[in-house]
C-alpha cells in the first residue's frame, strides 16, 4: 500500500514577534498529532513554503529535515512562547539540536530569523483568526487559546 503525502494545510495565522515588532509568518499550519508532526514539511517544495508560511510543531524538542529540499529556520519555543533557541538556515538530511526546554517549534523559511532579527528571549504571540495563543502545554499537543473573553490582556486581531 503506497503512501501519498498530501499538501499541509496553511491556514490564515499571524505568527509575531512582540519584541522585535515584526511579522514572522502570515499562513501557518500546526501539526499537533503524531502523524502530523512526523509528516512535517515532507513532501513540500520550496514553492508550497515560501516567505510568510510558518509550520508550528507542537509538542516538539527537535526537528531533522531528513528527505526535505530546502533549508529551513527553526525557531524553539517554551510553553510561554518564549525563543529558547535558534537554528538558522538548517540544511537538508540534517538534525537539529534537541532543545528539552522547548515545548513546541516554528518551522520558517530559510533566512525568516536573521531578517526578523529573532533571537533567544523573543516572546512570540501566535493569532489564527483573531484567538491569540500564548501558553503552550509542555508534553501536550493541546494549546491554551486565550481569547479577550479570558484575558483581558490579549489584543483583538
């Protein structure tokens, strides 16, 4: 039986770093099952992910690209979506750091980090159609939602 990879699902999603101010990604697909996260980005080319696409792994402690085509920028997050580390520009049929203070990690296109200037201790805030998420379960793939109705410090999208 032959396994067909399907297209990942980009979804509209604003993936910002409060920090620095600036927009990491603007269609993001999380993969949050077992499948979704060994499937990752394979079977994608550098057309289906390129500039302002994101894939948000979830929960994750390091990432390979072992039969990918394309380098990537990989971003590892904390449960408070805080940057603990970053990988840039990993290159194809590589592994990458395990990171155990990480609970979920960004998948951006090669070069997203250095351009965005991201770096360890960023807060990132992650809005798919106007929920922001801030918190992240650490061995969970459930994500806390907080929504204005649960925190009034979240901003609308």
């Amino acid at each position: 039986m032959a396994v067909l990879f399907t297209q990942t699902l980009f979804t509209p999603t604003k993936v910002w770093n409060r920090t620095r101010q600036t927009t990491l990604a603007i269609a993001l697909a999380v993969a949050d099952t077992h499948w979704t996260r060994l499937r990752g980005l394979l079977g994608q080319n550098l057309d289906d992910f390129r500039n302002g696409y994101g894939l948000w792994i979830v929960p994750c402690h390091g990432v390979h690209t072992l039969g990918m085509g394309f380098a990537i920028d990989v971003v590892y997050l904390d449960t408070s979506l805080t940057v603990v580390h970053v990988e840039h520009e990993l290159r194809p049929w590589r592994f990458a750091a395990v990171r155990m203070q990480s609970s979920s990690v960004l998948e951006l296109p090669s070069g997203t980090a250095a351009q965005t200037k991201t770096e360890v201790g960023d807060r990132i805030e992650i809005t798919p159609q106007g929920i922001a998420i801030q918190e992240v379960a650490s061995e969970q793939s459930a994500y806390k939602r907080i929504t204005p109705e649960t925190d009034v410090r979240v901003q609308p999208a």
